[in-house]
C-alpha cells in the first residue's frame, strides 16, 4: 500500500504565496509520479478573500511557468489541524496565528513550520507581494520552488 503524504500551504489571504506553493508543489509530485500519494491544498489565517481566485499577479506569474490552478480561497479549518500531516506557512505572523489556533484543537497532526525552513539559500520568511510588482511574485515564485523541492525530497 501506497504511502500517504498531506500538505496544507498557509498564508494571510489564500490569495498570493499559498496558492503558489500548492500549484508548485503540484506540478512537482505530477512530474516526479507520486501525486496519487499527496493530499495537497492551501488556505489562509484570514476570511478576507474566501472564495476569491489568487492575484492576478500571481496567476501570471505561475503561468509564465506552465502552470495552471483553479483555486479558491478558503479559511483554516479546525479540521485542517487533525487531518493534515504538514501546515506550511509563509512568515512569522501565519506561523503564530497558526499555532495559536492549534491550541483550542485537540489532538493535532500537523506540524506546523515555516515553509522557508526548507530554503536550501536560507530564506525564511517568504514575502508577500500582494502590494508588489511581478519581479515580488516571481520571487515569491522561485522561493517555493525551491522550498517544495527540498520538503519533497525530505518527504520522499
């Protein structure tokens, strides 16, 4: 039997750097055929965008790479805590929001850490560009790329 994996990416609004870490990770286990053994999705701290697609800064930007989404902005669930392997978040506001949260669920799977702590150049905090031009996006881009390969490769 297959081995499975779950991955939730978290930021602020579910808009910008989640969204893009979902469809980089994504594109990765498709392309490494393994995606039968990935849960993956994305939510935010927030309610501000429930619903919404992501930027479209961010849309572009995945695009330039050949990959798509379809996604829609949805808060963190309670659920999300019991239910998720991995809550991989963006800074130090969504990593204390997060943990806060933790502490009304009972019996929490998820670990909860910095998605940057798997930087192999060390560069923790991955910013959001939602006021930013598409050089920010596309930094936000290069950094999950980067961060997902290396939490892939340690999760292999």
């Amino acid at each position: 039997m297959a081995t499975s994996h779950s991955v939730l990416f978290v930021c602020l609004g579910n808009i910008c750097r989640s969204p893009i870490a979902e469809a980089v990770f994504r594109k990765m286990v498709m392309d490494a055929g393994v995606v039968d053994k990935w849960v993956i999705d994305s939510g935010a701290t927030s309610d501000w965008n429930v619903g919404s697609s992501p930027h479209a800064k961010g849309l572009a930007c995945l695009r330039k790479h050949g990959i798509e989404t379809n996604h829609r902005a949805r808060q963190v669930t309670r659920e999300d805590f019991t239910s998720f392997d991995y809550m991989l978040c963006m800074d130090d506001s969504n990593l204390s929001d997060l943990k806060r949260k933790a502490k009304s669920v009972g019996n929490v799977r998820a670990k909860i850490e910095l998605l940057g702590s798997y930087d192999p150049l060390k560069q923790l905090i991955i910013k959001d560009p939602y006021y930013g031009y598409d050089k920010d996006f596309e930094t936000v881009y290069q950094q999950c790329v980067r961060c997902c390969k290396a939490f892939l490769e340690a999760n292999s």
